[in-house]
C-alpha cells in the first residue's frame, strides 16, 4: 500500500511552514506535479493539494499553475481558476498568468490581469512582468495604452531592461510609430541583436522598407554580428523594394558570414528572389535547397504565376511529391489573382475530384473570388451550400466572397440575405454591401446601409468610401455625394485619394455639372491619375463638349499614353458631332501607335457551365441556332417598330445593311440568344461583359425581357441591368460611362 500522505495543519502552524519551502517543495504531492502527464492526473493533483492545505504556499500553488500554462495539456481556463484560489499568489504566479495570456487570441485578458496585480498584488511588477504587458499592448496595436506602460516602467527604473526595451522598439514598430522605436533604441545602454533584429523586422514588416535597410547598415557599422533573424527581416524589405541587386548581394552576405542557412532564412532568400522576379536565381536556389517544405513549393508556384508563366507553375505543382491544400491554395490562389478565374475553377474542381485535400476558407475565398470574376452563380451558390453542409465557420472572410459572389452574379437579395445572416460584420462586410448596393443602382439603399453601419459603430476604411461615391454615382445622388466626401477627411479622418476624386467627378459630370467638375481636378491637392481624368472625359461625351473632352484626352494620354479607351471615348464625341475628319485621324494615331480596342466579350452560365462569346462569334457548337434565334428576334423587333439605333457606329461602317448587322453580332446579343434557346422560361438569363453595353442593345434588352416575358440580368463593365417587362432597372441613367467606358463596334 502507497504511504498515506501527512496531514499538514492549517491554521495556527501555517506561518511557520509557510516559511519552510524546503519542506513544502519536497512534498510527495507537489513533487507529483513535475511527473503529470494528462490534464485529469493534474486535477487529482490539484484536489489533492486542496485536502493537504497546500494552496497556503505560495511556491506549491505556482507549480501547479505552470503546469497548468506550459505543458501539452495546458489549459488557460483551468489555470486561471487555480490562480483565483491561491489565497495569496506570489510574484511569479501573476507572471505566469500575465505571460500566458499575452500569448494568447485574448491579450486584453493581459491587461486585466496587470491592472489586478497593480491593485491586489502583494508585490511591485518587476522586469518579468513588463515584457508581457508591452507584447499584449503591440498585439492589441493600442498606442495610447503601450505608452502608459512605458511611463510605468521609466518610473520604476526599468527602462535600461536589455529585454524591457526590446519588446518596447517591437510595441512602437507594431503601432507604427518608428521614431519611438529609434528612440527607444538610442536610449538603450546595451543593445544585442535581438534589439537590431526587432526594429528592423518592425520597419520590414510594415512596409517602411528603405528604414529597415537603414537599420540593418547601422548595426553593421556598430559592429553587431546580425543571425538568420535579422536576414529574414532585411530579405522581406528588399523584396518589397523590388531590389535584385541588393537582394544578390544579402544572398551572398549570408554564405561569406556564415550565417545559419535554416529553412525559414531559405524560405526568405526564394521569396526575395521571386518578388524581385528572378525566376531564374529563384529556380537556381529552390534546387539547391537541401529542406524544403510546402511554403517553398507554394513561393515558386506565386512566383511564376506572378509572371504569367503559368505552364511552369503547372509543371511545380504536377511535380510536387505530396499535394496539401495550401499548395492547392497557391495555384488556384494565382490564377485567380491573375484574371484567369476559369483556370482558378477547373483547379478548384480538379480538387475536389482528387481527394488530395479538402478545400478550407482560403480555397473557398478565392474560387467565390472567380466566380464574381465569371458570374457563375450556379458554382458560387453550391459553395454556399457546401460551407453550410460542411460547418465550415462562417468568418467575415467568407462573408465577404459570398457578398460580393451573389452582387457581381446579380441576385442582390441573395447577397442581402448573407449579410442579414451574420452577427460579426467588419468593416469588409459592410463596404461589399454597400458595393453591390451601388453597382445595383440602389444609392438610397447604399446610403442608409451606411448609416446604419456608422450606427454599429464600425470604422469606415477608405474602400468603403470609394464605394459609397461610387453607389451616389449610379444612382444620381449628387448633393449626398459631396457630403459624403467633404466628411471624409473632417469627420472620418481619412484623406481622399485619386480614386474618390474621380468618383466625385463621375458624380458631377453624370450630372452635367462639367465645370465643377474640373475645377474639383484644378483643387486636387494628390497627384492626377487617369481615372480622373477618364472619368471627365465620359462626361464630355454624355455633354457631347468636344473642347473639354480634348482637354481631359489629352491629359489623360500624358499619364497612359498607351490608353486605347481614351482614343475610343475622343473619337466616339467627334462623331456625334459629325466631325469624321477627326475620327478618322485619332484611328490613323491609333494604327500608327500599335493600339486596337479591347476585343468586346460576354460570358453567360447555362446549367453551372460558363459559355463566352466574343463579338461575331462563330466558333460555339451551338452557332447555327444562335444566329436562327438571332434572325427570329430581329424579326419579331421590327415587328413592334423597333429601329436599329446606327449613331452607335458612329458611321464607321458606311454600308447600311452591315451597319445593322455589326450591332446584330454584338456578344451580348450572342449571349441572349443562347441563353434563349438553353434556359427555360422560369429561370434568369444572367450575363457578363466586359465593356459597357452600347445604347442599341441596351434598348433590344428591354423589348426581348418584354416580348418574350423573360428576366434578364446584364452585367457590363461598370453596373448591373435588370430588365423585366420592357423595362431597366436602370432608368437610363447609366447613359453616361465610368472612365473607359466605351461600347463595342465604336472603334475598328
């Protein structure tokens, strides 16, 4: 039989055992706990320790609680709750709480924590308690907060702390606050690498790039020796400066010093090389790399899709040993980001057929990515009901992609009713809202969503901004407009950029409001970028003022001389006002520079496949019934009196009867009539193009939604239609385009 455990007296004796830690350290009980193995053997422990009276020494009770924090069956609940029942918890007992919770998904807990020991403790913080608070505080990114404790800690005479001062040049940095850092980093008595290490990956890692290398030539003429922490650091603000040379020159520092080449330094070196667009020493390198693991495998993968060479990023990947979703990740990640979403698709489905791995929230955000890209709603609504079927948490990441999926594919109520769905909305959530608001025509809807988010207490960004002017755009709302962006700065604290003066000008000149229009561009206090002046530019057109509109072309033309758009939207003005002479010479300037018109093209989903057609396709399997519907629709059209709008042209195409059938082949009329022939009668036609619909198919739309009784949905470049009995959702008000916003068939 096991000795039974002494009886340890607990109240008149407890001041003298108290005092006698041998005794209590030596425990059979206490020394039980450095010999636990599972979460159930340190509760028996613990309730063991209660009957023995052993919470009354503090050293016992600090045992227990580390284990509790720092084993493999750690628990921060459990531990916590033993802290609260010490009935006089040491120094040290705080520090391990403090500390554990600063690690944690809940820093603020830290604080709380600190803010306790200020108030209960027995005992002053020391230079082990610091730490921890500041790390929670650079978590918590809370500046105001980080400087109190750095006032706490000069007052306690803790400010020299070699490790007091690291973490607080790492608080700053957090905070982007860099000239704290460099003070702070000034001040210190003594500096070792980690010092050097924690400003530099601070600059680095906030993309103050040129400060970080700064640093890292100032600890070498200090005579620091930097590890392979500090070359990750520097390696990561070259690649973002996009400096081979330099990043050559770091690679070979690390081989001539003999630096530790580990696999996160290697890892650095091929992410350098392939943001610097090095394939090549990229390849070079990634061959020579003894350890490899799949963040090297996924940084060639973005590397050549970065590059567009997507036959070499096919080939790594068909060569991969083993396949793990973030691989997967990586490729359909690539294509996506590279405006190749039916790539991203098949990938997507190749996948899923493949049982390699199953999809996770990155996977899921970046195939609803290509589907809005397509508007393939039949694919983007089975994700939906695969996160669903699958549990898969619904974060705002997701909420977003599923938002701007259902707005982009054209079901806004759907999208309504994800957003309706959620409790947690970021500001993410909100802007893709007000976004497919917008782009739907539903600026009043836009507003008051906006409103209501300022209700909930959720800071706008500047994003939400640009699409909150851009939603006033479509739907004419120019006097909330103006308040919405005289607010920006004044209320809201965020500077308006190029992209929100354009909006505005958009807005404005939607309005015929040209001359406050140009004098918003004359009082810009930002660099002119060509949105701005493409956007002045479509005005002039809607306006037909030829004047301005050579005024905005050509300086529009100084910042993107290679902008076919802009020739396309000039000439489209000079032939409404029948000056062909004009037109004629921007289409031999046009010739002469090498430039053509984006070829015009629409996609249509029939049954969870996406068929694309480009203007006067003929190449489509289904061709011959296309065009028979084609010819049946022109009939039934004249009909009813319809006559083909021809100034679409603009008289660039002089016979009549092939000026009627330039407009008969326009893609999205191709689209429409597959989707006549392939759709039933209950089910929406949903379109996409990639330019702005021109005003003739515009007005063929309304009269085919109304003689043939079906729902059609049109997306082009710049807003939604939805036609259904004869009418737009529109109004058309979308007359005027967006900044090259030019129509098909305009511009040989």
């Amino acid at each position: 039989m096991a000795a039974p455990t002494p009886t340890i007296p607990l109240a008149s004796n407890f001041s003298t055992l108290n005092n006698n830690h041998r005794y209590f350290a030596n425990h059979p009980t206490v020394q039980l706990i450095d010999r636990c193995s599972n979460a159930h053997h340190l509760k028996q422990i613990h309730a063991q320790m209660l009957r023995a009276g052993l919470f009354f020494d503090p050293f016992s009770a600090s045992k227990l609680i580390h284990s509790s924090l720092f084993t493999d069956f750690s628990s921060l609940h459990y531990a916590h709750k033993v802290f609260d029942q010490i009935p006089h918890p040491n120094l040290y007992s705080w520090n391990l709480l403090i500390r554990a919770y600063a690690s944690s998904l809940q820093p603020i807990h830290c604080i709380s924590m600190f803010i306790r020991l200020l108030h209960e403790g027995r005992e002053k913080p020391n230079k082990f308690t610091y730490p921890s608070v500041i790390k929670a505080s650079a978590k918590l990114a809370d500046l105001q907060l980080g400087k109190g404790v750095h006032g706490i800690v000069i007052k306690e005479g803790l400010s020299s702390d070699l490790f007091v001062g690291n973490c607080l040049i790492n608080l700053y940095a957090e905070c982007r606050c860099f000239d704290m850092s460099a003070r702070v980093l000034s001040s210190m008595p003594e500096r070792d690498v980690v010092s050097w290490n924690s400003i530099i990956n601070g600059f680095a890692q906030n993309d103050c790039v040129d400060e970080a290398l700064e640093f890292f030539r100032r600890m070498e003429r200090e005579g620091v020796d930097p590890n392979d922490v500090t070359m990750v650091g520097v390696l990561s603000a070259c690649g973002k400066k996009l400096d081979l040379t330099f990043g050559r020159w770091l690679h070979s520092y690390i081989e001539k010093n003999g630096i530790r080449l580990s696999l996160i330094l290697g890892n650095a070196v091929l992410d350098m090389y392939t943001k610097c667009g090095s394939m090549n020493d990229a390849r070079k390198f990634f061959d020579s790399m003894v350890e490899k693991d799949i963040i090297s495998w996924t940084t060639m993968l973005a590397g050549y899709a970065r590059l567009g060479d997507f036959t070499a990023a096919r080939d790594l990947f068909d060569s991969l040993p083993s396949k793990d979703i973030a691989t997967w990740n990586a490729l359909i990640s690539a294509y996506e980001q590279s405006g190749n979403p039916k790539e991203a698709i098949a990938t997507f489905n190749e996948l899923q057929l493949s049982k390699d791995a199953k999809p996770d929230e990155v996977t899921l955000v970046s195939t609803l990515s290509a589907c809005s890209q397509l508007g393939a709603m039949g694919l983007g609504g089975w994700i939906h009901v695969y996160i669903k079927k699958e549990g898969v948490r619904l974060n705002c990441h997701l909420v977003t992609a599923l938002i701007d999926m259902y707005s982009k594919c054209g079901d806004l109520q759907k999208a309504l009713e994800v957003f309706d769905s959620v409790d947690q909305r970021d500001v993410f959530v909100w802007s893709a809202m007000i976004a497919g608001l917008g782009m739907h025509g539903r600026g009043k809807d836009a507003v008051e969503l906006f409103s209501k988010m300022m209700e909930a207490k959720v800071k706008p960004t500047s994003v939400t901004f640009t699409n909150l002017l851009s939603a006033c755009s479509h739907s004419g709302l120019v006097k909330e407009a103006r308040e919405f962006f005289h607010q920006m700065e004044k209320v809201y604290k965020i500077v308006p950029g190029v992209e929100h003066y354009a909006c505005m000008v958009d807005v404005l000149g939607r309005a015929g409001l040209l001359q406050d229009a140009l004098e918003l561009i004359k009082n810009m206090p930002t660099t002119l970028g060509a949105s701005v002046w493409g956007a002045l530019l479509g005005a002039c057109r809607l306006h037909k003022n030829v004047e301005l509109a050579q005024y905005a072309c050509n300086n529009l033309l100084e910042i993107e001389p290679q902008n076919h758009g802009a020739y396309v939207l000039l000439s489209n003005i000079y032939a409404s006002r029948g000056k062909w002479e004009m037109v004629s010479e921007l289409r031999k300037l046009m010739k002469d520079a090498g430039l053509k018109k984006e070829p015009g093209g629409s996609l249509v989903e029939v049954n969870g496949s996406v068929h694309e057609f480009v203007v006067g396709d003929s190449t489509h399997s289904r061709s011959k019934e296309i065009y028979f519907k084609l010819e049946e629709i022109a009939v039934i059209l004249k009909s009813v009196g319809y006559v083909p709008n021809k100034s679409q042209l603009l008289q660039l195409v002089e016979e009549e009867d092939m000026q009627e059938k330039a407009l008969h082949l326009h893609s999205e009329r191709l689209a429409l009539a597959f989707g006549l022939i392939t759709l039933g009668p209950s089910q929406p036609i949903r379109i996409v193009k990639n330019l702005r619909v021109c005003e003739d198919c515009h007005s063929v739309f309304k009269l085919v939604s109304k003689l043939y009784d079906r729902e059609i949905v049109l997306r082009d470049r710049h807003r939604f239609h939805h036609f259904k009995g004869g009418c737009c959702s529109c109004m058309d008000y979308w007359l005027l385009a967006l900044a090259y916003g030019y129509a098909e068939g305009v511009l040989a």
